[in-house]
C-alpha cells in the first residue's frame, strides 16, 4: 500500500517543529534589536560626554561644575559635570557624567559612561559654597 499524504499527526508535529524554531530566532532577535539599541544610545552618551569635554576645554574661562541637565537629542539621558581636587597638588579632576534616567521617574536607571580629563587648577572655577554638585554621589570627593 502506497501513501499519497501525510497524516494530520505528521503535519501537527512539523507544525510544532517550526513554530518552536520560529519562536526561538523570533526571541534572538528581539534581545539584538534592544541590545544595539542600548549600544547606540550609550555610542550617543559617550559622544555627548566627549564633545562637553571638548567644548570646555576649549573656552578661554574657566571650567565649573554643572548641575545634570538632559542631552540634547537623547530625553532620557542626562549629562552632569563635576570638579574636584586631584590627589596631586595643582591639579583638579574634570569628571563628565553622562547617565540614564526612567523618564516617569526621573531616578537613575544605573546606566552610565563617564569621562575623566585631569586639569591644572588655573583651568578651574571653584564654587565658592564648595558643594558637591547634584548625581555625584560615586564617590566621596574632598571638594
């Protein structure tokens, strides 16, 4: 006896076979498209941090801190600037925080890049009330 089909079984079991492997590339697909996402907006932060560094650095006045405020292009990111004393005499630390926030919130999300330049102290406008400046809390710098 020769067949000419297939069974429903065979055809349910094909079926079963193919949707698995469909939701499976489906789900590696989902996780790399937020994946490079996430690497995008963290390329722009680094980018945005780079670019404020370049931007003071290049000013005839001196650097001073600055509260965080949001990047321009990247709503959910925002972009702070701290200066504190280096642990060698006549320098100071110019560190660049670019950090993601939940935009509901308004709290961090723990993603961040930052940027460190070491520059001497002429370059550098201490505030006068000697404060920490807002989203630096990594560390206990002695300013």
């Amino acid at each position: 006896m020769i067949r000419d089909g297939y069974t429903l079984l065979e055809v349910l079991m094909a079926t079963a076979i193919l949707l698995l492997g469909l939701s499976t590339v489906l789900g590696i697909m989902r996780s790399t498209h937020q994946r490079s996402i996430a690497a995008a907006d963290l390329a722009d932060a680094q980018l945005a941090c780079q670019t404020l560094l370049n931007e003071l650095l290049a000013q005839q006045s001196r650097i001073k801190p600055v509260p965080a405020k949001p990047i321009e292009g990247l709503p959910d990111w925002n972009i702070s600037v701290t200066v504190y004393p280096a642990a060698k005499t006549g320098l100071f630390v110019v560190h660049i925080t670019a950090q993601k926030i939940d935009l509901h919130t308004q709290k961090p999300t723990g993603i961040m890049y930052q940027l460190f330049r070491w520059v001497s102290q002429d370059r550098i406008e201490v505030p006068e009330s000697r404060e920490i400046i807002e989203g630096t809390d990594l560390f206990e710098e002695p300013f």
